[in-house]
C-alpha cells in the first residue's frame, strides 16, 4: 500500500472520528438545553377540621299547671266551713251544738282547703315554647398539598398551596418549577 493511501485513510478516519465527537458534543449541548421534567408520583391533599357554632331553634309543647285564681284557696276554705258547720250543727244540743258546729266549719274549711288545691293540681295547661341550642357543625377544608414526585431515580416531596396541574414538573437546575407544571401533551 502506498504512503498517500495510508495518509489519507488515517486522516480521513481521524477526520470522521473527530466529525462523530462533534456531533456527540453537540448532542450533548443541545440535551442539556432542553427542558428536563420530573414526574409527579402522588397528590395528597392536607386537611383541617373546621368546626362553626350555630344556633337551631325549636317549637316545643309543653304542659304547666294552670294558673289559680284564688291562690289562697279562700273558695274551697269557705265553702267546706259552710258544709262542716251545717254537719256540726246536725250534731248535739244547747252548748254541745255551737261547739259541733265550730269544730264543722274549721274541720269543713281545712278540707275544703285541701280539696280546692287537689282539684287545681291536676288541671294543666298546655302551650308552645320556642327552645334553643347551640350545635357545631364541621368540615374538613384543604390547606395545600404534599406532592411527591420523581428525578434520577430519586423521590422528592413538596407541599404546595394548590393542586399541580398534570403528571410531571419541569426542572430547573434540579428544582421543580409548579407555577409552570407541564401538561402530559407537552414536551
């Protein structure tokens, strides 16, 4: 073989060799300038329990002795003092008489005291009250969200005030960009 052939074929094996690192440098430049994404492994939402009092009000039936009219039961006192006295004054004779009419009209007036407060216990009066109470109602509210998410084989989580949207985030410089989440059509 000649020295030109050999010349050549070393140069132009060098030449393509050196053309082939180029382009692989290349290639690596313009991967290092492309977006680079983490995908998002889970969403979990962070709760709290908020409780709000409320007042619930109530028609109520409710049953309440009746009021008396003769709280000092004056009625059922003397009309139990006329019937006593007319039983005592049955009784005896002369002196004996008075004094078994006396001893009627108070035992008579004692009973009918008696009587008079029996009969108005047991009579009722039935009316409508409004009662309230107070009750707390509770829900849970969402405080922000813990987001695990993915890069080089690594987990990463985050907590974040909003939902991500999509299923991976860019990177830059190895950090998450939320405010810019990507799609799953983007990239």
């Amino acid at each position: 073989m000649s020295k030109s052939i050999v010349v050549g074929t070393t140069l132009a094996v060098l030449g393509l060799g050196g053309m082939a690192f180029g382009a692989w440098q290349m290639q690596e430049a313009q991967e290092a300038r492309q977006p680079q994404y983490a995908e998002i492994t889970g969403v979990e939402p962070l709760t709290r329990s908020v409780e709000t009092p409320r007042e619930v009000c109530e028609n109520v039936t409710v049953q309440r002795q009746a009021p008396t009219r003769d709280p000092h039961r004056v009625v059922g006192s003397a009309a139990g003092a006329i019937v006593g006295g007319l039983l005592g004054n049955q009784i005896g004779g002369g002196s004996g008489k008075k004094i078994a009419t006396v001893a009627g009209a108070v035992g008579g007036g004692l009973a009918g005291r008696e009587v008079q407060e029996r009969i108005e216990s047991g009579q009722t009066v039935t009316t409508t009250e409004q009662r309230c109470h107070t009750v707390t109602d509770t829900h849970q509210e969402t405080t922000g969200y813990e987001v695990s998410w993915r890069h080089d084989g690594e987990v990463h989580t985050s907590r974040l005030d909003s939902r991500p949207e999509g299923e991976r985030v860019r990177l830059v410089d190895g950090k998450p960009q939320w405010q810019a989440s990507a799609s799953p059509a983007e990239g």
